[in-house]
C-alpha cells in the first residue's frame, strides 16, 4: 500500500510540487495520475482537472523506474522488498559488468556494481546470492570462461568481507544471450537466493 502525500508550495506565479511516497510494496504499479491530482488539488484547491495531465506524466514516468531507482528519485530509505530467484541486476539498479573478450578480469568498472552488491548482503545478513557468468560466443571454452567470472566476481565480494559460503557461482557459457552487443552478453548477474 502507498501512502502519497503531495506538499505544494505556492511562488509567485509558480507551483512547486513535492511529492513523498511511503511504501511497503510495488511501488509505481500503484501511483494514478488521478490519484497525483486528487492529492494536489486537496493541498491547493486548484481543480483536479488542471493536475491530471501532469499526474498522467508522473504516473508514467514513475511506472517505468524500478523500485531501487525509484527509491532514489524520491530520496526514500526504505528497503527494496525482494524474494529469492529476483535478479539484484534490476533490484539494485546496477550496471553491468561486461568483461573484455576472452578475459574473466574484472574490469575496473566493476568495482561500483559490486559495492552496492556487497552493501546488498551486509544490510541483509541471512541473503545469499547467485553470481551468473555469461559469455558472448558458444566456443569450445565458454562453459569455463562463464565460470571463471563468476567466480572473480564471488572472489571480489570476499576481498570487500561477504562470507563465501553466501555466494554460489554458476557458468552460463552461452546458454542465455539477451539482445543486444557482443559486449551485453560478457556480463555476471546476480541473483538472489536465500533471504
């Protein structure tokens, strides 16, 4: 259940709208652009009917954030509430990892996606995580390649202190391609296992 409450501000000529959410659930799946303008109209007593094209707007836009960006967007701290198979990819708004060809070497750009992984399992101790490798190609090799980067990542996470038996890893090889760029499909995801 959401809880909107929209504080408006009146400057000259000029409405400011500020708007909180306090959520225990999906959070933009619940957000109506009648519901951002029937808000806005009881805290300024202009008609509804002005707010709903911009209710419409903000209800869309919002819809298309995941819950961890949308928790950022509106400077909330509340936990992002996942259950176990929830790729921590989407969850945790991460970027990904692509490895350069041929390589498990964890590029330097890793080290962001993996921090907020690692912050993941120390606010929530009893989590344990699926490190998927992928690779780009079928090759004879790719089934170790998948899980030699799978487990830099794994290895990584234990350098920053996560206990390895919270961590399993899995190659891919080329089993699971998504659209997109060669680059796309060097990647590790992150899955969650346990709670």
């Amino acid at each position: 259940m959401i809880n909107l409450v929209v504080i408006t501000k009146f400057i000259p000529d000029i409405v400011v709208i500020s708007v909180f959410l306090w959520f225990s659930q999906s959070l933009s799946a619940q957000i109506t652009a009648d519901t951002i303008a029937t808000h806005c109209h009881n805290d300024s007593g202009i008609p509804k009917e002005n707010y709903l094209e911009y209710g419409e707007k903000l209800a869309k836009t919002l819809a298309l954030l995941s819950p961890a960006a949308l928790a950022r967007v509106l400077e909330t701290s509340e936990q992002v509430l996942l259950s176990a198979g929830d790729s921590l990819n989407e969850a945790l708004d991460l970027e990904n990892i692509e490895f350069p060809i041929m390589s498990s070497t964890l590029p330097t750009a890793a080290k962001g996606p993996l921090g907020s992984i690692a912050e993941y399992l120390v606010e929530n101790p009893g989590a344990k995580i699926e490190v998927e490798g992928h690779v780009s190609l079928d090759f004879f090799g790719a089934q170790a390649l998948s899980e030699a980067r799978a487990n830099a990542a794994k290895d990584y996470l234990i350098s920053l202190g996560i206990d390895e038996s919270r961590i399993e890893t899995v190659g891919k090889g080329f089993t699971e391609p998504i659209e997109g760029s060669m680059k796309e499909n060097q990647r590790i995801e992150f899955l969650l296992k346990e709670l």
